[in-house]
C-alpha cells in the first residue's frame, strides 16, 4: 500500500504543473467553455488515479513477466530461438499497443483513407517485431550499442531521401507511438532480464537501448512501404472538430471504448505469461497471482488514464492550439509550444517506469529527477520548434529530424555507453499517450488555424520532433557525467 501511495504521490506532482499551465491559459489567452473547463479538471483527476494505479501494477506485474522473458531467452543461447521469440514478442505487444491504434486510424482518416489502419498497424509491428530480435541478438553478442544504431540510421538516412515529407512524418510519428504505456514496461524489462542474465562488464550498458532498437523498426517499415508502394506525395487534410456535448457523457462514451480497448491490449501479455508460466516459469502460486494481480492493476490504471486524456485533455489542447495560433502574436505559439512540452512529459507513464530503472540499474548514480529535468528541456524545444514549423513553411521536417538524428549518432562515440541506451530509450518513451492526444490535438488544433499548414505533415510531425530531441539531450548530459567523473579521477562505468 505504501507503494501505491508513493505511486500517486510522483503522478500527481507530475500532472498538476500541465494542469495549471492551462487553467492560467484558459483566464488568460483562451477562455473555453465552462463544460470543457469540468471536463478537464476531472480529466488531470482521472489521469492522476489512473497513472498511479498503472505504474504501481506495471511494477509488480509486467516488469516481472518481461524479466523472466528475458531471463528465459537468455537461457536458451540459441540464436534461433532468441530471434524468432523476440520477433513474435514484438509482434504481439505492439499489434496491440492503444497510442499505434489510435495513430494508424488518424493517418487513415487524414490520407482520406488512402493508407488503411490495418495495413500501418501490420507493418510497423513487424517492423518492430524484427528489431526487437535485433537488439536481443545484439545483447547476446555483445555488439557495441553505437554500432548498431549507426547501420540502423544510415539505411534510415538512405530511405529518407526517398520518401516524401508526409511519409517521413509519419513513419517516425509510428515509432514513437510504438512505444507506449504497455509496451515501454515490457520491452525495458525484457532488455533488462536478458543483460543480468548475460552478465559481464557491459551488463549495466545492455540494461537499456532495446526500446531505442524498436522505435527504429516502424521508421525503416513504412519508409520501405513508402518506396515499394510507390506512394510518394499525400495530402492530408483536417478533421473537422466537433467539441464534446454535455460533461460526463464523453467520459461515458471514452470509457465504454477504452475498456475493451484495453483487454486487447494485455490479452497478449497474459495470454504469454501463462502458457511460459505452465511450461517454463513455474512459479509458484503467490508469486503467480502476485503478478495476475499487477496486470489487473495495470488494466485499471490504463483505463482510467485513456479516459481522462481522450475525454478531458485532448479537446482543450486543440482549442488552445487553435486558440493561441489566432491571435495574430507569432512569438506567443512557440513560447508556449515550449512551456507545454516542459511539462507535458512528466506526465507519461512509460518516462517514470524508464527513469526508475535507470537509478535503479545505476544504484543511484544516475537520478531520476536528472533524467526528467533533460528531457523536460528536450521536449519543451521540441514542441517549440515544432510551432515555428507550422507557422514558417519554409522550415521542413526533415530540416530539423535528419540533423538531429546525424548528431545523436556521432556523440554516441563520444558519451559513456550507459547513456546511448538511456537516450535512445527515451526518444521513445518521450512519445506516450499524452504527446499523442494532448500535445497532437494542440499542434493540430494551431495547423487548422494557420492556411499555410499542412495536418498531416505538422500536425504529425510533432511527435517525431518529440522522439528526436531526447537523443541529443540525454546524451548531453552523458557528456556532462564523463567530465564529472573524469575532474575526479575515474572512470564513468566504475563511479557507481
């Protein structure tokens, strides 16, 4: 019970500063209505009980199933084993991961259906899939982490040239939204089980990266749909927005959906732990139930949050975004673009579960609120400079990802590897649910306002901003870690 108590404890220090951020903006930019006004308060509530529910059921439950995943792969040491488990593995948690859903129905909707949802959630899902068994394979061989991610992003780079800006958007946007609140716990303890099993002087550096080797996955996958499909330009175009009538009806409605949505999305899970557990694992019956209790927790948890982001958060970051965007003050949208994300990303539930494992893993040496506070700064000029790109159409995509990403590879060289991974793991984790409905509703809601936007490339392309920034960012602060630890005299990788 303490352990629930400190759970909402963290979420709602990290909900209030978002929640705060808009109310002064509603008496002080953009008035909305009352009802909308409720909604989000009882929206930040339901965010608050259903994070920490979450994070405390993901604690005791799907940390323990993807460890002993991993635990399990390892054991094998058998290439073909590794590889094809791991890809089925990725294969089966992100088919079902909600923020993919949501995503591949808004590219449908925005292409005018010319992409269809199912076909984006099959091919990004095999695409991580594919490189989830890289990475285990990676861990298993001990190939350096920086090494990879180079081959990775170079064949990127190659395919990048070739695909327009809507497909660039749009297969970076899926690599974020790959990584949400059910997948990021899962993946980051299959790592983690792998690499303590593996042993060895790089078992704290194999502890983090694979979720950054999985984002890649839906990058390469639909840039390579892209170039065989032959779909190089499409037009998208905005939904017409219709705001929510009544105060708890779309809280009605939000859960009806989303609690079905969610079994789909820890049926696999479940379904995994228990066939492994009958022929596996056996564990014995209080462990057992220990962890069927955290996957209902985590079911709860995740229901409660979905609610409260979809029926209270998503509507008013859209009316801001339109809002701010009207005003005629073009300094005003990216200040504030900069403000939102400085806050918006301590309310992802997959950047707690990330972060405390890396003080974990590094028995402290490398805190939690070290990790928040660089990421928050990362986000914030992320979602600036995603502003600037909507109202500046000179200023593309690709100018600001390409570069970033070009960057994020030559410091790796440079930086400790612990840092590779943990920067690279939170490009993705960065890029949850609340990015994903909030922060998009708020830049798509700023396009619509602005006639020389385009949705589908700046409406999207907010979460690829926000999936790149970290990389450079965190290993920032590696950088900043390596001179430290050499002013006294040792080694990064033996000062903790």
């Amino acid at each position: 019970m303490n352990l629930l108590l400190n759970k909402f404890k963290e979420v709602a220090i990290a909900v209030v500063p978002i929640s705060i951020l808009v109310i002064i903006l509603s008496l002080t930019v953009v008035p909305i209505e009352l009802d909308m006004f409720i909604r989000f308060l009882i929206g930040a509530t339901t965010v608050i009980l259903g994070l920490g529910i979450f994070l405390f059921g993901a604690e005791i439950g799907i940390t323990p199933i993807g460890n002993l995943m991993g635990e399990n792969l390892a054991r094998s040491n058998r290439v073909l084993i590794v590889g094809i488990l791991g890809f089925l593995l990725g294969f089966m948690i992100t088919i079902a991961e909600p923020d993919l859903q949501i995503l591949a129905y808004q590219v449908r909707d925005a292409s005018g259906g010319i992409l269809s949802a199912y076909s984006i959630l099959i091919v990004v899902s095999v695409g991580v899939g594919i490189m989830v068994a890289v990475g285990l394979l990676r861990i298993i061989f001990e190939v350096p982490l920086n090494k990879t991610y180079t081959m990775a992003y170079f064949i990127i780079f190659i395919l990048g040239v070739m695909v327009s800006e809507e497909f660039l958007a749009i297969s970076v946007d899926a690599s974020g939204a790959t990584t949400g609140a059910m997948t990021t716990p899962f993946i980051l303890a299959l790592g983690l089980g792998v690499s303590q099993l593996k042993g060895g002087k790089t078992e704290e550096e194999d502890s983090f990266g694979l979720v950054g080797m999985a984002s890649t996955g839906p990058i390469l996958a639909i840039m390579l749909m892209s170039v065989i499909s032959g779909l190089t330009d499409i037009q998208g175009q905005a939904e017409a927005f219709v705001p929510h009538a009544g105060i708890l009806y779309p809280y009605i409605e939000a859960f009806s959906e989303l609690a079905k949505e969610s079994i789909k999305t820890l049926l696999p899970i479940t379904v995994i732990f228990l066939i492994f557990n009958a022929n596996k694992f056996k564990l014995n019956r209080a462990s057992r139930n220990r962890i069927l209790k955290g996957l209902l927790y985590t079911y709860i948890g995740l229901v409660l949050f979905l609610v409260g982001v979809n029926a209270g958060f998503m509507e008013v970051g859209r009316v801001m975004g339109y809002g701010i965007a009207s005003l005629g003050k073009p300094w005003l949208l990216p200040c504030i673009g900069f403000l939102l994300g400085l806050v918006v990303v301590l309310a992802e539930p997959a950047v707690h579960v990330l972060t405390e494992q890396v003080e974990d893993v590094t028995g402290g040496y490398i805190k939690k609120k070290a990790i928040l506070a660089t990421l928050s700064l990362g986000i914030g000029f992320a979602v600036s400079m995603s502003m600037m790109r909507i109202m500046f159409p000179g200023l593309k995509l690709w100018h600001f990802l390409l570069p970033g990403f070009a960057i994020a590879i030559i410091i790796s060289y440079i930086v400790p590897p612990i840092f590779v991974g943990i920067a690279f793991d939170s490009g993705g984790v960065a890029s949850g649910p609340m990015t994903a409905t909030f922060v998009l509703a708020f830049a798509q809601g700023a396009a619509d306002a602005i006639p020389t936007a385009n949705v589908l490339i700046d409406g999207f392309g907010v979460i690829a901003m926000v999936a790149m920034t970290p990389l450079v960012a965190i290993q920032m602060l590696g950088f900043l870690f390596k001179i430290k630890a050499k002013k006294r005299g040792v080694e990064i990788d033996d000062s903790y």
